[in-house]
C-alpha cells in the first residue's frame, strides 16, 4: 500500500505510523487522516499486531491542522462539509493499544491527535500547546474536552486561553505524558515498551483499554460496573487460564489470544 502522507511499518508485533509531511511540519489534512484511517484499518484487522505506534519528525509531531487548507472558509463551507471531521476520530475509535511517540511540536490538531491514544510518550524536546486562540478559533479536535480530563481545568485554561506552550517536563508534571524519553532514542525506547505490550494477550488488552476509556468517559459507578463484567469476561479467555496456570506453576505464559 502506497501512502502519500504517512510511512507505514512493522517491527514484530508492533505497527508504527509516521507522519511524514515534512515541508509542513507534518500539518493534519484530511488526506493524511485518510491514510491514518486506512493504516489503522490494516493493523486492526492483522491478527499479529498487537500495538500500535504514531509518530512524527525530531522536529514536529504535528504542528496542527493544515491552515492553508481553511484559510478560506466560511461558516456555510465548514458546517455543510463537516469541515476536517473526516477520520478524525479514525484514531480515538482504535481498539488495540495506541502509543503517540511524541518529538518536537505537538499543537492544535498535533495535540489533540497524541490526545486519542492511549499514551503520550514525549521526547525531551516535545512542546505541546493548543494556540488556535491565535488564529480566532477555538481547538476543534477534542482539546478543550481532553486536556482538562488530563490536567485539570486550570491548566487546561492556561493552554487553551493564552496559547502557552509546555515542555515535556511539565506535561509529565501535569499528566498529560506517562513517560519521557531522550529524542535520540524515543523511537527505539518506545517499540521496547510496545513490543513488551504486545506480547500479552490482545482481548485482555482490549479489555483493559475498553474499560480505562470508561473511566475517562462515563461516571465512577458505570464505570466500575463496566470493568467488573470486563473482568468477569476475562474468564472467558483462555488466556486467563494459561496466565494463571503459568504463574503457579512458576513459568513464562504462552497466550494465544484466545
Ligand atoms: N499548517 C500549515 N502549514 C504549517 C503549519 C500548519 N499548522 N505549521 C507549520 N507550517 C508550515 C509553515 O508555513 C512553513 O512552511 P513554509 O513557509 O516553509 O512553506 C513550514 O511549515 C515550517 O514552519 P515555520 O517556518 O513556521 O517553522 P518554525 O520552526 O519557525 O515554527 C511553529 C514552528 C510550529 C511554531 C510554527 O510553524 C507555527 O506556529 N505553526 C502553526 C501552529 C498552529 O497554529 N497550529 C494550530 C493550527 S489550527 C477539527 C480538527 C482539528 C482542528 C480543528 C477542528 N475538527 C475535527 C472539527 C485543528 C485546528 C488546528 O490545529
């Protein structure tokens, strides 16, 4: 499969996508959503995947939307278009397990995308900000409903109002990034820790995605109802046998993703 806007690779178990717009710091257009969408597609449905890696350059995860593609709309345009809504929920829609490998700039629609993973892992030289307010519009992508779930409203406030961009450090302060990682090595680090993901077993994996997400998106009792029948679901698997069994009988498991 040729991609225009993206490279596509394999490495084990682990699928990875790289943004690959250089010229224009990897800026989102509706045809690199495409690609993201069909690229997703294609690991969802390989069986042997059982992780899956988005990244950028060193220099630009994704520096936003593309503005030259808005630049001339109006109202009519975007509402009866449904403006760049096209795939771009592609990502958070993913069921296996979703890292965003994060180096350099991650703004606007950049943000919002390392945002619909599960984890953020940044590169030391990360910035992630949501400077929409500085084009007069507001972030469209889920920023101002997925940065307050993951730092709080005040920082969230910060971001959004002033445009503020935060290092790397102060994302992991705040929540927003699980781990950070020297740039020279963030893609390697990061398939070590996808390829260990990988190797457990995929619908538990499914399962523990499905119900951490309804933590995010639902109320405390629903969805701690939601993850007693997820885990009573695990003892459907066979998976959770072997693991079990595995662990009395003091060896390493052999799941079979079943
Ligand atoms: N769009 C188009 N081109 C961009 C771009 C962008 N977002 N960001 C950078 N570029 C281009 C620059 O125009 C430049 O192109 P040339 O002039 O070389 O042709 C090239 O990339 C290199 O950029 P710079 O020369 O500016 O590089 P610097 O290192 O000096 O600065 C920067 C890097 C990232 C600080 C700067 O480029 C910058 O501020 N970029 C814009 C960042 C920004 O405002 N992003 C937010 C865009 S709005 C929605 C979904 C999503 C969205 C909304 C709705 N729905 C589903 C409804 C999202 C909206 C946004 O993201």
């Amino acid at each position: 499969m040729n991609y225009e806007n993206i490279l596509v690779a394999t490495h084990g178990k682990v699928g990875v996508i790289t943004l690959n717009r250089p010229k224009a710091l990897n800026a989102l257009s509706d045809g690199l959503f495409d690609d993201v969408g069909l690229a997703l597609d294609g690991f969802e449905a390989d069986e042997s995947i059982g992780c899956i890696v988005i990244t950028g350059s060193d220099k630009a995860f994704a520096a936003g939307a593309d503005i030259s593609g808005m630049k001339d709309y109006g109202y009519m345009d975007a509402y009866k278009a449904n403006f760049i809504t096209k795939n771009w929920d592609r990502v958070a829609r993913c069921r296996k397990p979703l890292i965003a490998a994060v180096a350099g700039f991650a703004l606007g629609g950049g943000c919002e995308l390392a945002m619909m993973c599960d984890m953020i892992f940044a590169a030391d030289n990360a910035k992630f900000g949501q400077p929409e307010v500085k084009l007069g519009i507001l972030p469209g992508a889920g920023g101002t409903q997925r940065l307050p779930r993951a730092m709080g409203k005040s920082k969230a406030m910060d971001m959004c109002l002033t445009a503020r961009m935060i290092d790397a450090v102060e994302a992991e302060r705040c929540g927003l990034v699980a781990r950070i990682m020297p740039a020279e090595t963030l893609l390697a680090d990061t398939l070590v820790v996808a390829a260990g993901i990988a190797e457990y077993s995929l619908p538990v994996l499914m399962m523990i995605k499905e119900s951490v997400n309804r933590a995010y998106e639902s109320s405390l009792q629903e969805g701690l109802l939601f993850e007693r029948r997820s885990f009573h679901a695990a003892f459907a698997t066979n998976d959770r046998r072997e693991g079990m069994t595995a662990f009395i009988e003091k060896r390493k498991p052999g799941f079979t993703n079943s």
